[in-house]
C-alpha cells in the first residue's frame, strides 16, 4: 500500500472542492491534491446543463458545464494536482486518510489540512415514508436530471413532481421540454421551496399547476407506476384523505431535500449541526477537529453555486493559513438562531476581522427587520423566504463591541 504525505487534501472534484483548491494554490501551497470519486472533476454541475450559474461571480449566465469547466481549466493552468476514481473510504482525526484509487490501488495519505467538500444527496422515498406500493417509476428529481442530460434517456411520459425544489422544479421544464406531460407539482409546505426565478421560468410558463399544502398520499401500480393520490394536508401537515383526487401517470419525481454527505466527518470526530445537517464550523470554516474545513454543500446546503464558490475560496484561504501556521484564532462567541431563523453559519466566531453570516428563514416574511444581538446590528428587509438564503457582514468593530458568549440572530416583523 502507498503512503504519502500532503500539506492539503481536499475530498471533492465538485464546484467547491475546485475553488478551495485553486485558492490554497494561490495561497501558497504546493503539497496538495484534490480527490474526486467520479471519472471527471464538476461534480454536479456536469449534468445541469440549464443556465443561470455564474451571475453573481462572473457576472454572465453560464451553464453547469461551462461554470465546471471555468474552475476545471484554471486548476490544470495552476499546476494542482488531482486524482479521480479515487473514493476516500476513512477518514481519522489526526488528518490521516484511507483511499481506494482506480490508478494506485489503495493508498494512505498522512495530511496536515484537509478540505471537505464532498456536497450533498438527495432525499429518497424512504426518507419521507410515501404510503402505497413499490412499482418502478418513482425516481429523485437529481436521477431523473442524470438520464436526461448524460445518459439521454426519458424516464417516463406522465409525471407527477413531489417537493418545489430547484432541482424538481427545472426537471418539471425539462421533462416538457422534451415532450412529457407534467401534471402537478406537489409541496407539502404552503409556500414554494424553490427561487422565486425558478417558479416562474419553470411552472408559470408552462402552465404547470402547483398544489401547495398538498402532499402524495398513495402510490398505485403493479411493474411500473399507474396513478397517484394527490391529498390536501391539514395544519398538522397530515393527509385529508376524504378530499384526495387521482393523478393518472406512469412517473413520480421526488424533490424532497438535500442531505450533506457527512459519514467521512462523523468518522473524523466533526461535530454536526442538527439543522443543517453540516459541520459546525467557526468564521475561518474550520470543524470541531482541528485542521479539518468545510465548504459547499457538505457544510450547508446553498441555493447558487456562485455562493458555493465564495464560501470555499475562503475555506481554501483559511486551510492555507492553517497549515502555514499550524493554529487559527480561538472563536469563543457562538452563533443562535433566534425568533423565525432556523439556522447561522458560522456558529462560532473569533471578533478579530469582518464576518459574514449565512441564514434561513423558518417561514415567509414580509418585510421583516434582521436583529443580529438585540441592538447590534439591524437591516431591513423586503422579504424572507426559506428558499433563498440570507447573508450578512458584520463589520469586526461592532462583533468587538458585543460583550455576551452568545450572539442570537432573529427576523422580526413589525419594527
């Protein structure tokens, strides 16, 4: 078995993995190397050939491809090494990583830093318990995208889409774009999960209905799917069943959330949050386990890759630092998500520089008033949706003048 030993190991090919990599280059490191699982780095992006990625970072609209093969290109100018084929199938607290490689075999990599940035999967029918038989045709909504896009296959003639995801959403255009019928797109929530851009551009142009506060009540079908039970919810979100109606199709799309894929950093000692389902990280991105970062979706789930991008310049930058340095700052204040916020990241800050904070939150809003510790710092809002994700910079002179170990964050109405 090879043994080698690096100042950075990035986990991840994808859209974050490729910018941490290209900034802890530009940082200074040389001993890196990216690992992707996948034949090809791009991670996700490779089969969403829709547009509108690159608007906020190169201020152009540009598809998934063409957004991968920008980070793709300046990784091979910049002389990063990589390895694909390679899945890592341990990973310790001391930084030290087992890896399965189509080239090498198995090899043990000993690293002073490492990078997760291994994204997310998607929601299955398990995860939200769908009652009814088990006939083929029930596919998740990034499944449906792959053999569409990569494979060129139609996986089905009638669809009926569960959950108003992004992704769920543009697989509703793209199943008519291709000839398919869409019935209905299906959320359980009364309000859309998706951008308001991709509820127009995606349903409203194609006269795709969407049944808010409706959920899948049955699945009906012997070999493949024949008819499902579309049913109304009430406030406790279950099933009125007396008021369902029947959706005749042969597909059901399942567009119920995305899950960080986190099993490498439970083994590695990193400590989750349980709203995000990402590790909590301090403002320089790094987890509990020391030396050990995180970026992208692995870390939260975020709704434009350009966001993805900036996040994990900065994990690179910081994984750089570390390993120069050996240490970072002590982060004593913690984050809360306080009054309609589910979550902020970072959860831990240090009050030495400029922080940008990410949020969601609960529910809808209507102008509501970001309160970031009581008086600290406020900023009006036109609106809050739990789909679009809320960003903050605090400058370090306000932090400072914050004296508690714990900082709340709350949207409120009416101020």
């Amino acid at each position: 078995m090879l043994k080698w030993q690096k100042d950075l190991v990035i986990i991840g090919g994808g859209p974050a993995g490729l910018a941490a990599a290209i900034a802890a280059r530009d940082e200074g490191i040389e001993d890196l190397i990216v690992l992707e699982r996948h034949s090809e780095l791009g991670g996700i992006l490779n089969q969403c050939i829709h547009n509108g990625f690159g608007l906020h970072y190169f201020k152009e609209e540009l598809t998934g491809p063409e957004y991968a093969e920008r980070f793709i290109e300046e990784l091979q100018k910049k002389n990063v090494p990589f390895l694909t084929d390679a899945m890592v199938i341990s990973l310790s607290p001391d930084k030290k990583l087992l890896v399965a490689s189509k080239e090498h075999g198995l090899v043990e990599i000993e690293a002073k830093a490492v990078v997760l940035a291994m994204g997310c999967r998607e929601r299955t029918r398990a995860a939200i318990t769908i009652p009814g038989t088990r006939p083929s045709g029930v596919f998740t909504a990034g499944t449906v995208q792959a053999l569409i896009n990569i494979e060129g296959l139609m996986p089905g003639r009638r669809a009926v889409i569960v959950g108003s995801g992004d992704i769920g959403l543009i697989m509703a255009r793209r199943l008519t774009l291709e000839g398919a019928q869409v019935l209905a797109v299906v959320e359980i929530m009364d309000y859309p999960g998706g951008l308001n851009r991709n509820i127009a551009q995606c349903l409203e142009d194609f006269d795709i209905p969407l049944y808010l506060s409706h959920t899948i009540a049955d699945i009906q079908g012997k070999d493949r799917v024949e008819k499902v039970l579309v049913a109304p919810v009430d406030e406790n979100r279950q099933p009125i069943l007396d008021k369902a109606f029947p959706l005749e199709c042969d597909t059901l799309v399942l567009s119920v959330g995305l899950i960080p894929e986190n099993e490498l950093s439970l083994e590695a000692g990193v400590e989750l949050d349980k709203t995000t389902g990402g590790p909590i990280v301090s403002e320089y991105l790094e987890t509990t386990t020391s030396g050990i970062f995180a970026c992208g979706n692995v870390l939260q789930v975020h709704d434009l890759v350009d966001n993805v991008t900036a996040e994990s310049i900065r994990a690179g930058k910081m994984a750089a630092n570390y390993v120069k340095s050996g240490t970072l700052p002590a982060c004593g204040t913690e984050t809360k998500a306080g009054d309609n916020v589910r979550y902020v990241v970072p959860q831990k800050i240090s009050k030495t520089e400029d922080v940008e904070f990410f949020l969601r939150a609960a529910r809808p809003m209507d102008r509501p008033t970001l309160v970031v510790g009581d008086s600290l710092y406020t900023k009006k809002m036109r609106e809050a949706k739990p789909g679009e994700m809320i960003s903050v910079k605090i400058p370090k002179e306000k932090l400072q003048s914050f004296t508690g170990s714990e900082l709340t964050f709350a949207l409120r109405e009416g101020i």
